[in-house]
C-alpha cells in the first residue's frame, strides 16, 4: 500500500501520522511526505522574514531562503516520522519525502498522477489560519485526485476509524465505493452506516433503492459490518449531526461528484459545511467508471 501524506509543516498535521501507520501496519509500503513550499508564501505565513504576504514582490534570495528553510523542515519531519516508525519495531514501512515549488493543489494533484497511491491523507487546516477544506478549493482537490482522500480535522485526537457512516443518493458507484471503504480501513474492521435522508413523501421509492442496496451485500465477503437506513428529516444537516453523535461516528465518506457535488447529492438537503462541522475525519472518492 502506497500513502501520499500532504503536509503544510504545521504541527497540527502531526495528527496525520497514527493513520498513515496504522494503514500500512499489517500489509505494510510506503509513505510519501509531500510537501509545496510555495504555499507558506501564498497563505500569508509569518514564519518567513518580513511576514511577507501575497502582495509582496519575492526576490531570488528569498526564495532560495523559502527553498533551504523548507529543506530542512522536511528533514526534520521525514526523521520524526522515521523515529515513530522504529520506535513501533515496524521493519516493513519505507518513508519517501518528495518537496517542490508550486502551488500545492496542482503539485499534489501531479504527484498522485504519478504515483498512483492508494490513499491521500491530509488535514483540514493549513499555516496563517486557512482553512484547507474552505471555498472552492474543497471541491476542486476531491474532484481532481483520481485515488481516494482522507482529511483529517485540525485538534482531531486520534482513534480507530471503525464507525462510518456513507451518505448516499442511490447511484451506480456506490458498491463499488463501499467495497473501497472496507479495503482501506480493513485494519479497522469498520461498521459501515450506510444512510438517505428522504422526506416523507418519498418514503416508497427510497425504500425501494435502499433495499436493492442492501441486496447487493448480502452474499458479499468483507471485514467488518454493514448497516443500512433511511433517516425520514426535513432537516439533513441536524439529523445527520444527531445520528452521529448517537452512533459515535469517527468517519464519513461519501463520492464527490465534477459538478454541484453537494447540492446534486442530497438535492440542497446538505452543503460541505455541514460534513465541515462535524469535526471528523472525511474519506472521499472521485466520482469514477466501473
């Protein structure tokens, strides 16, 4: 198994690092820091000299200083992480720290193109206060990486993955999207919630795909549990924060699609916040052919 773990050198995104080991424990592979330097500069960072923001002009020598500065903090994250490894008496994880100039959305997008990994992991907040997971730019990195993607959320503390719940609009990638949920959190042997919200008058055919969903498992071999429900709420957005909370939810997933993927998905019941506030890791998949 190949992960691509996406870093801004915050140390928040020391979080990422228990998932990135506990994936590849068992099966073990190869962990890939990534990291763009350029993106300290674009977010307004005050870690550099002068508290250079976007506006400002970068002379050759700052970005020689950006360049070496941010050399040697992927050093001193690929050891820790290296350390952390060892100190687990885990032989069968290699680490590969991979550091570019660019503009981080369209590096890591390249760099999944040519790696090929089984997994992007990244956390939901980047240096200066930005959030990652705000605006557009949620939408574009989902849509845009051809593998799937686990976001983790800044202050998130670590624990098993193994309550998830999918949110589905009964579409042809959803079996095939289960199946990849199982493969990758196989170490956790998950419980997967697989829910619609419907209203009332649309009781009749919901059920109905609902059901045809949940025939599809019944002779399938996989780790872990399935679970399948309707959830009758004229109020999405509540009513998910409520079931998670009831079934003690350490994941959701769910496919994003090129376009309107929010509003197309649960028909403006739901919107990126309200998965945003549920303050859980994300794991997203590219709408992708059978």
């Amino acid at each position: 198994m190949k992960i691509i773990l996406s870093t801004d050198f915050s140390e928040e995104n020391k979080v990422l690092l228990p998932y990135a080991i506990d994936f590849l424990r068992n099966s073990g592979g190869e962990i890939i820091i990534f990291h763009a330097y350029m993106d300290n500069v674009f977010v307004g960072s005050n870690c550099y000299p002068g508290n250079m923001d976007t506006d400002n002009y970068f002379t050759t020598e700052l970005l020689i200083e950006l360049e070496k500065n941010s050399q040697q903090t992927m050093l001193e994250k690929t050891n820790y992480l290296v350390n952390l490894i060892n100190e687990e008496g885990l032989d069968n994880i290699k680490v590969r720290p991979v550091l570019v100039s660019g503009d981080p959305e369209d590096e890591l997008i390249e760099l999944s193109k040519r790696e090929n990994p089984d997994l992007i992991l990244m956390g939901t907040r980047g240096k200066g206060g930005k959030r990652f997971l705000e605006g557009s730019l949620v939408k574009s990195v989902m849509t845009k990486c051809d593998v799937p993607m686990l976001f983790i959320p800044e202050g998130y503390s670590w624990r098993k993955s193994n309550e998830v719940v999918y949110a589905t609009d009964f579409n042809e990638f959803d079996i095939a999207t289960i199946d990849r949920i199982f493969r990758i959190l196989k170490p956790y042997k998950p419980h997967i919630h697989v829910i619609h919200f419907v209203e009332e008058s649309d009781r009749p055919k919901e059920a109905a795909l609902m059901e045809e969903l949940e025939q599809a498992f019944l002779e399938k071999d996989f780790e872990g549990d399935i679970h399948f429900q309707l959830i009758y709420t004229d109020n999405a957005p509540q009513a998910l924060k409520i079931f998670c909370e009831r079934n003690d939810i350490s994941l959701s997933s769910f496919i994003a699609y090129h376009k309107g993927f929010f509003d197309f998905m649960f028909k403006e019941k739901l919107n990126k916040d309200d998965f945003l506030n549920l303050n859980i890791p994300m794991l997203t998949f590219k709408e992708f052919s059978k």
